[in-house]
C-alpha cells in the first residue's frame, strides 16, 4: 500500500465518519462541529491528491462557513445543546434505503468503470496555480465572472428575503 | 487501474450516501442543508481525484471546483435567507410543520 493509498484512507475514513456523526449527535453545536472536521478532513485529501491551493481554499473556506452555520443552528434550534434528546428524524428506512442505494451505486461504479490510463506526472503546487490563474482569466472567464455574479445575485436575494417587510403607514 | 482513484472515489460515494440519508431523513431545514453540503463535497472529492490521476494537465477541472464551492455557497447563503423568513414567520424551521409547502 503506497503512503498515498494509506492518507487517502485515513483522511477519508474520517471525512465519512464525521458525515455520519453529524446525523447520528442530538446536539446541533456537535453536528455543525462534525461536518467542519469532516470537511476539514476532505480539505486534507485534496493536499494528499496535491491539489496545495484547493485544498487549503476548501480548509479555509469551509472553517468560515461551517461557524456561521453552528451560529445559525443554535438560533434556529429549539434544543441546541441536544438536552432534551429531541427526535429529528422521519422516514427513517426510506431514508436509509436512499442513502444505502446512493453508496453501492456509486462505488461499483468506482470500481467496475473502466477509468483509463492514470496520470503520473502532475504540474507542482506552483504551476498549478499559474496554470489554474491562466485559465479563470482566459478561457473560462465568463463562467467565473458568471459564479461571482451569481454570489451577489444570491447575497441580494438572500437578505431580500430575510429582511423584515417594513409596515407601511395608511396615509392621512 | 490505480488503487489511488478507486479509493479516493469510494471516500466519495461513501459521503454522497451520507448526504443522500442526511437530506432525506432530517426534519430540520438547517440539517437538510448540511446533507446538500456532503453531497456537494462528495462531488467535491470526485473532482480533485478525477483530475489528479486522469487529467492533472486539465486545469478546466480545477476551475469546475471552484463552481462547485460557489453553489454550496450560494446554496448557504439562500438556505439561511429562507430559514430566517421562515423562523420570523412561523416561529420554527421544522419541515414537517410546512405542510402548506406542499403543492
């Protein structure tokens, strides 16, 4: 098993393990600290497949959202700290069967496509970025400038919605 | 066939699954959108190990990363903005007292 395989595994195993913690805990402090090391852990995958810079954006980027999201979940949340144990669960076997069926379909995939030849050389962390930088401002950068305008769309929409309506006053 | 990418897409399939469950079994719509999250960074995961041992001199896939990090922001920052309305309204963010959703 090459060092690779080995940090793939454990990396992974933990990106999946705290993915399911993040159902299986009746805090949702917990659940929201379980799904940042899971995407922490994901973000570390990335570094093992050296992909340097989409791996720390993915650390940086998912520690920043994932506490605005526990900030969130203990506004929202009638039981925040999971005292009371509440049940927030439903259609549990069909979920399971979905989520079960999602899996194994996935993985034979994984494992029976046939996926070609496999790439040895890869550009270094520095010429990623080059190249990568080459490519948002060349080819593709109306799809980029395309993402950021859809950001502002979705920041205007959001706290359109979220503002609260202001009552008009009847005229005299 | 490499050892590396099966493993690297298992991981992968392994959170889509979770997020699939997640998703589907939760009655809370900030928990929905933390299984919308899993299924996003499984895709995530994909990706990066599609481009690493298939395409490494195809930056396109880095670049469809970033997109993809985009929508789970954007996902994020909609999910939140309709929770918020949804709590001023209703008190609550529970899915299963939603009903008048339903078409």
């Amino acid at each position: 098993m090459s060092l690779q395989v080995f940090f793939l595994l454990v990396f992974g195993g933990a990106a999946v393990w705290f993915g399911i913690v993040v159902f299986l805990t009746h805090s949702m402090v917990r659940s929201a600290l379980a799904l940042l090391f899971s995407q922490t852990a994901i973000g570390a995958m990335f570094l093992v497949m050296q992909a340097e810079f989409l791996g720390v954006l993915q650390i940086m980027m998912m520690a920043t959202e994932m506490s605005i999201m526990a900030i969130f979940m203990v506004m929202f949340m009638m039981d925040p700290g999971g005292l009371g144990e509440m049940d927030m669960k439903h259609q549990r076997k069909t979920s399971l069967a979905a989520g079960l069926v999602a899996f194994f379909g996935a993985l034979a995939v994984a494992v029976f496509a046939d996926w070609g030849p496999v790439a040895t050389d890869i550009p270094d962390a520095g010429e990623q970025v080059r190249l990568l930088g080459f490519e948002l401002l060349g080819r593709s950068m109306l799809i980029f400038e395309s993402a950021g305008l859809t950001i502002l769309t979705a920041m205007i929409a959001a706290t359109a919605v979220a503002v609260q309506a202001r009552e008009r006053k009847p005229k005299p | 066939m490499s050892m590396e990418l099966i493993v690297a897409l298992s991981m992968g399939a392994a959170l889509f699954g979770t997020g699939v469950y997640g998703a589907l079994s939760q009655t809370n719509l900030v928990m929905i959108m933390m299984g919308i999250e899993l299924i996003l960074a499984a895709a995530l995961v994909n990706l990066v190990a599609f481009w690493r041992y298939l395409h490494p001199d195809a930056m396109e896939a880095q670049m469809f990363l970033l997109i993809v990090m985009t929508v789970m922001a954007v996902e994020m920052a909609v999910g939140f903005g309709v929770a918020i309305a949804r709590f001023r309204s209703r008190g609550s963010v529970e899915m299963e007292e939603a009903q008048e959703l339903k078409g």
